[in-house]
C-alpha cells in the first residue's frame, strides 16, 4: 500500500507491505520493520524498530489522521494524474463505503483477483452485499476480520494493481 502523508509542510510517501507476521514500511525509502501488537478500533499499539508507541486513528472521507507520540499526520492514497499510462487506473485501496460488519472474508493475502472478483461479505441494515475488486491485481494487504464492525471509508483490502502490457 502506498500513501502520501504531510509533516510540517513536507510530503512525504509511506510504502507498507506486509513481512510474515508484520510489515515493512518505508518512509522515503528508508526502511524499517512494524509489528502491530494489539489493534482496538481506531487505537494500535505498534512496535517500530526497537520502539513501542500507541496510536490513535480517525478517518474523514480519503483522509486517516494518525495521532502518534505527540503528532498528527494526515494519510491519503495518492490520485494518480491523468496521463496517457495512468489512464483508468483505480485507487488500489478498497475501503467501506458504508457502516457494517464484515461477515466473510472471501480472498486471502498474496491471492489474485479479476475486476468484479468478490473480496467480502458485509452486512448493513440486514442487507449482506459483496464488496469486489475494482480492478485486476493481487490481494497485498486484509485490513479487517469476520466479524468486524467498521465505520465508513475504513480501510479493508489493499490491491496490488496487476502490471498492463
């Protein structure tokens, strides 16, 4: 997953992929592993490097904002511009487009999907739909679990879009 986040003016690109059990990160190309320890909503307890912190996440249309150790960071996918290669790409991050619960997972990480591929099962307001993949790619990253109550625009699947030739 690839998001752009603001720090005292600068922007800066965070890459996250999932390593086993955690996940490397990469602010700016510097590389460092995180292991999320616990996860309550919209509350993480991380361990980065040899550092524990706890953070706390909200979410406002595309926007995540991080409060961790004192800051607030601003976290957006970033919108590929118009241009003849970037044609018709979609945002690769799949992301709640209403209050729920998650009833059944229907992919798993590393798993390949076709435009229209179901990715999960939620319920709202008694009604189950199929979330699917708005584009051809590999699964990179689960966000949720069966089970699971999220809020609107959370994050839940991470696609890898698959390479066009």
């Amino acid at each position: 997953m690839r998001l752009e986040f603001k720090h005292d003016e600068d922007l800066h690109v965070l890459e996250v992929k999932q390593d086993g059990d955690g996940y490397r990160v990469s602010v700016d190309g510097d590389q460092q592993d995180l292991e999320v320890l616990a996860l309550n909503r919209g509350e993480l307890d991380l361990r980065l490097g040899s550092r524990r912190y706890r953070a706390y996440v909200a979410s406002r249309g595309d926007e995540r904002y991080v409060f961790i150790d004192g800051r607030v960071f601003t976290f957006r996918v970033p919108v590929a511009e118009d241009t003849d290669s970037d044609a018709g790409q979609v945002n690769p991050l799949v992301a709640s487009k209403m209050p729920g619960t998650v009833v059944k997972l229907l992919v798993e990480v590393g798993q390949r999907v076709e435009t229209g591929d179901g990715l999960l099962i939620m319920e709202s307001m008694k009604m189950e739909s199929e979330i699917a993949a708005p584009l051809d790619g590999t699964v990179v990253g689960i966000h949720v679990t069966a089970g699971q109550t999220v809020g609107l625009e959370v994050p839940l699947v991470d696609l890898e879009p698959a390479e066009t030739s």
